[in-house]
C-alpha cells in the first residue's frame, strides 16, 4: 500500500503552524526546587513576543494557595506596540513540607491597533475597554520539594537581633519598657509571644511592628516588639534564646536577649501602716494600684502615639514631595504606571493592580481617582 504523500504534507503543514501558533515565548526560572520550610524561592518570568506581525498583551499570575505565600519584588513592562513583554520576580514562600505544586495563569490577549487606538481616544480621564481576544495558555507548574526544619526553629533566615532597655531602676509596679528589634533577610520575623510566661515575671505584649525594604532578590525585614515589665522588688530578667536557622548556610544558630539586672524600690511598710490604734474600719490603701494603672496609661498611650505616628509617616516629606508632583504631572494611566513601577511596587501593589486591570482587562477607574489613592498612599 502506497503512502498518502498529500495526507502526510499536510500534516507537516499543520504541524509548523501549531509548532509557531504561539507568538511568544515565556520562561519561568527558579535556583531552588527543594527549599525549606518558609525559606524564600525566587521566581524569575520572562514573556517576550516573537511574532510583530500581531498586537500582544498578557496577564500572569501565581493564584493564591495555603501551601505558600508569595510576594513580588520586580515588575517591569514593555508594551510596545507588536514587541510586548514582561519580566517579573517573586519571593516565593513554601507552607508546608513535602511535595507542594505551584501553577500559573498565563492569558494571552489579542487585538489590534484599531482597537488599542479607540481605547485611549478621549478624554484622559475616560478610559475606554480594550478589546481582546483572551486565550488561556497551558503553562507547566512549578513542583517543589520542601525539607522541614531542624527542631525547635523560631526564626528562619539570616536575622540579627537587638535589645534595648531605656530604663534600669523603677518604683515598685512602675512599667518597665523594653525594646526588641529582629532584622535581616528571610521568612517575616513574627512570633506570638516574645516573652515566655515560664519567667515568671509580669510583662505586657504589643503586636509587633513590621516593615520591609527589598534589598537586590531579596526582602530585608525588621519586626520591633515593644514590652513593659512589672514587679514589686528588684528581678532579673533571665536570659532567652530563640532558636533560628539559616537555610543558605544551613546552619543553627541563636538569637539571644541577655540576662539584665533591675532595681525596683520596694514600698516602705512603716508608711503603709497606721499606728493608731483605732482606724477607720474597711479604710485600705490603692494608691499602689492607681499608680499602676497611671503608669500602665501613660506606657500604652505611649505607645499608640508613636504606632500612629510611625504609620503616618512612611515616607518622609523630601522624599514624598517630589514623588507627589510627579504622579500630578502623569499624563495617562500609562506614565503612572511606569513612575509607580520605577519607585516601590510593593508600596502601590493596589493601585499598579488597578491600572494593570484598566489597562489590560474590564477595570474602569479613572485616571484621577488612580493619582488620589497613589498620593494617599504616601501620606
């Protein structure tokens, strides 16, 4: 029986054109496919178009899942007309150990310059829908591996930590603040309780207060506890270790608060006692306790203060002032985009999601109302 050479021509034809359909390409790299528990994975994507002969945008996105946590760090874009790309970075934080699966949605977005022209014809303010063609594309997850951690780990990542005590002596139940600073790269360094209740000694817990700076591939964190201690007599307060590891390296290590000596003044009896014999029955002394709640107040209005003081100021005001003007001289969503970008995406991950959803998907928010939450954002 003779081949069908019509039959097997077309099937080579059909063959290229699916081999070619895609007009793109797209890489997602990771160094470290067997990390640790909570040890930060970085993600690399690059999508790039390849065909100019058609009008290309994408939308990429990791969905969000209990078996880890994902943060970005990098977004650029280029939406040059027929030779659009993207390239992103993530930290990537596994939850859980074992084998987990990450996967991507990846949605290739068709159109033409006609319908790009009409959707930025108008008014700045008036931005109208681009029309696509949405086409999902089968992206391949990402498996991990995921090792668990050494026993008795609190803190995961290359951390220091540091202790201040702005006060050794008090009266007898005066607050006594303390102040506990963990910072470096790794998992956030969180903990419920910084201060076992195995020590025996009165102490009050705020939450603490984080902030992060992205430093290279990386996420530099610092948590700050701040603490008040109570007694009615002088104590020490006993050394506490925390158990840390540092997946690079893969080594244990400590991180300690050392021992510290406090003086507290005693409450004299003799001036508790009165030495006639005939008082007033039921009369007791609280002035102790007043003064306690007193020093309770001031410790914890205190600390409201500066909280609601540090949140308000996040960004100074030279470094706020020129920023302001340059997102009120943005001419479209566009230039916002790209100076929001240039700056601290992770500071305007909401509003760059709202521009990136105006321009690429259904959104319809105003380019007035994007410039007023980009600027209440720097308050």
């Amino acid at each position: 029986m003779k081949p069908n050479r019509g039959r097997y021509t077309l099937f080579m034809l059909l063959l290229s054109l699916l081999l070619q359909a895609e007009d793109f390409t797209y890489a997602i790299h990771t160094q470290n496919n067997t990390p640790y528990l909570k040890e930060p994975v970085l993600l690399t994507v690059d999508i790039n178009q390849t065909n100019p002969d058609v009008v290309l945008f994408f939308r990429f996105e990791i969905p969000k899942s209990d078996a880890y946590t994902v943060k970005q760090i990098d977004a650029t874009h280029d939406d040059t007309l027929h030779h659009a790309s993207i390239h992103y970075r993530y930290l990537l934080y596994p939850l859980k150990t074992g084998k987990i699966t990450v996967p991507f949605t990846l949605i290739k977005r068709l159109t033409d310059e006609a319908k790009v022209a009409y959707s930025f014809s108008g008014d700045r303010d008036d931005f109208k829908k681009l029309e696509t063609k949405d086409i999902p594309i089968d992206v391949t997850p990402l498996n991990l591996k995921v090792r668990p951690l050494p026993e008795k780990t609190r803190f995961i990542g290359d951390f220091t930590i540091k202790t201040l005590f702005p006060k050794n002596e008090a009266e007898a139940y005066e607050a006594i603040p303390m102040r506990v600073s963990i910072e470096g790269i790794g998992y956030p360094p969180l903990t419920d309780a910084l201060l076992p209740k195995e020590i025996g000694i009165t102490h009050f817990d705020s939450k603490p207060v984080l902030t992060q700076t992205t430093v290279g591939d990386n996420i530099k964190y610092k948590a700050v506890y701040e603490l008040a201690l109570s007694s009615p007599k002088s104590f020490t307060l006993p050394e506490i270790a925390f158990g840390a590891f540092n997946p690079k390296t893969r080594k244990q290590y400590l991180l300690t608060i050392p021992e510290h000596r406090f003086t507290v003044k005693s409450v004299n009896v003799n001036t508790l006692t009165d030495k006639v014999d005939t008082p007033k029955p039921l009369q007791v002394n609280w002035e102790w306790l007043g003064n306690l709640l007193g020093y309770l107040l001031a410790f914890i209005s205190g600390f409201v203060t500066a909280w609601l003081f540090k949140y308000k100021r996040k960004v100074t005001a030279s470094q706020a002032a020129p920023l302001l003007q340059k997102i009120a001289d943005c001419s479209d969503k566009r230039s916002l985009l790209q100076l929001l970008l240039a700056n601290d995406p992770t500071r305007f991950e909401k509003v760059i999601a709202k521009i990136e959803s105006d321009l690429y998907q259904d959104g319809s928010h105003t380019l007035k109302q994007l410039k007023q939450e980009a600027k209440e954002t720097l308050k």
